[in-house]
C-alpha cells in the first residue's frame, strides 16, 4: 500500500489516503519520494479549475526521490539512484511524437496527477522513460520545481534557438519568470523583466535581469517599440498582447508558456507587418529536462523556495493558492 495525501473535493482539505498501486510493471519504478513542489497546476487539478477529474485526487508533480524498485525490463535504472518526475508519468511510445524525439507533445501521454496518483505520497510509480536521473551537484531540496517550470521556461530556448545575442523579455517574475531570468543570463541573452510590482525590480536585477519595464505602464513599454528578439510571458492573465508585440523586433516572437485563459485579443496586421510569430509550448521532453539539468547544474541555477513539511502540506496548498509564495514551495519528507 502506498500512503498518500488526497484531495476529496474541490478545495477541500487535503487527507490522509493509502491506494493499491497492484504488481509493478516491467517499464515501471517505483520512487521513494524525498522531495515535492506544489505546483500551481496542481492547486488547479486538486480545485477542478481545467474540468472534471475523478476523485480522490493525489497531486504532486515536481517529484524528487531514490528508486526503490524497478521493473523487470528497467536496465537504464537502478535501485537507489536519484531522480526526478514531473509533468508526465509515461509516454505511448509509438505515436509520431514519441518516435521523433518529442515526447512532451505526445497525445497519449499519462500525467502524473490527472488519472494518476501523483508524489503527494511516500511513493510514486511512473514508466521509467519518464523518471530522469539527476547529476551529481543538483540541489536536491529546490529541484523539484526544475521539472515542471524549470523545464518550461528552458523549453523554448531550445525549441526557437535563441542565440546569446538576441534580446529577450520575460513577462511576469514569479513562480516560472524567476527561473526565465536565470536561463536567459546563463544563456548569454540581454534580459528584460517585465513586472507589475516595483518591489521584484530590483530582485530581478540580482536573478539576471538587465534591465527592467513596468509592465503597467503603456508609455515605458510604448518606449521599447521593437527592440526584442523573443517574449516569453509566463503570466496567466489578460494583458494588452497588441502593445507588448510592438515591442517585437522584425520575425520577433511573442511565446506563450503561462496558461492565460482568455482568448487572446490581437490584431494580424502588427504580426503581418514585421512577420512576427505567436506561439506556445507546454513542459519539454525527456531528453530537454536533461538537457536542463546539467545546464543548470553548470550554471548554479536554482529555484526560489520556501519549503513545508509533508505533514503541513494543506499550509503550503494555501501558500499556493493564495498566489504569495515566493517563489515555489516544496514539500520535505
């Protein structure tokens, strides 16, 4: 039996639960979990803000733990190794994305929190081509969150080829815009932050950024009339996107990888003019979050976070949910 914390309802008090995970698969480990961070996207999973989910809901997708089994057809793993798991559980392995290395974008991908019980848990089980050894030098306590925000801000750059000569701009500095700033200045890029609140300028400044703009006034972001190679905006939240893409430079793209749910207002002639792009992308494959890793490793590139022991895990939903956590907050067992 593995014990578990669960939601039952929507925002309701997360509780103590024990599941039958049944025989472990032959493509399957088991992972003791040491580490978890609580994501956004969980609180969203755990409130039922993307739909209709089965409950007992067990979140929990930032995973960092040690191999505790593995499955008789596992030789890339071995009891005892640390890793981590994120977003995905598993792949199918056989549609066209899987098979041209683009695993993140399978459609038949298992989550590890939506049908499947996630590292709210002492244990969690996942397809090992999912579970990803972590070098030696990670900091393991804030590492969790390197598999799912980490990973999504570090995604782009390697999926648009930004170069350390383009000019880059990071809409929002929070739980993934921290991250953003941090990747960019290691990757050689002149950084902007662009933020609502004056009290981030500065700490912005000291995670990378070279330069600030405030993302609240329309004439200083007016004044930046296109000098940015790339945007990324990492906010979930309704902004004048037609002000920000004049920011662009010719062939700029405006990236998405924050979950704004209003439709995007924008009209095709500041797009059509300069031949600028939009577009989006969720977390990265497994070869991208090694990828991440080591480049984080090299470039000592870590989250920000506050950390809550597993039995206070109902205090750090509500530190999350309450939008103040600064930045991530990670379970320690």
């Amino acid at each position: 039996m593995i014990k578990a914390y669960a939601a039952f309802e929507p925002k309701g008090e997360l509780k103590t639960f024990e599941y039958d995970p049944g025989n472990l698969a032959s493509n399957e480990v088991e992972i003791d979990v040491l580490y978890c961070g609580v994501c956004h996207s969980d609180v969203s999973v755990i409130d039922r803000e993307w739909g209709a989910m089965p409950y007992p809901v067990v979140a929990g997708h930032e995973v960092v733990g040690k191999v505790a089994m593995v499955g008789s057809g596992v030789s890339d793993l071995a009891v005892g190794q640390v890793v981590g798991l994120g977003w995905h559980a598993g792949y199918c392995g056989t549609c066209h994305a899987c098979q041209t290395g683009d695993k993140n974008l399978c459609s038949h991908a298992t989550s590890t929190i939506m049908g499947h019980h996630g590292g709210f848990a002492e244990q969690v089980r996942a397809k090992a081509d999912s579970v990803i050894p972590i070098p030696d030098g990670i900091d393991l306590e804030s590492a969790g969150p390197l598999f799912c925000g980490g990973v999504t801000v570090f995604n782009p750059l390697v999926q648009f080829d930004i170069k350390p000569t383009d000019k880059v701009a990071v809409i929002g500095i929070g739980g993934l815009g921290h991250m953003a700033l941090q990747f960019l200045n290691a990757w050689g890029c002149e950084v902007t932050a662009f933020t609502s609140s004056e009290a981030k300028r500065d700490e912005a400044l000291r995670m990378g950024a070279h330069d600030t703009l405030n993302s609240r006034d329309a004439d200083e972001i007016s004044g930046a009339a296109g000098r940015f190679d790339f945007i990324i905006s990492t906010v979930n939240v309704k902004l004048d996107w037609n002000l920000y893409i004049s920011t662009l430079k010719a062939k700029g793209r405006l990236h998405f990888v924050g979950a704004t749910l209003e439709p995007l207002d924008i009209g095709v002639f500041g797009l059509i003019g300069g031949q600028r792009s939009i577009s989006g992308s969720p977390v990265g494959s497994p070869t991208t979050i090694s990828q991440m890793l080591d480049f984080a490793n090299l470039h000592n590139i870590k989250p920000v976070i506050e950390t809550y022991d597993f039995a206070d895990i109902n205090q750090a939903i509500e530190r999350v949910r309450s939008g103040q956590a600064h930045y991530r907050v990670v379970l320690v067992r």
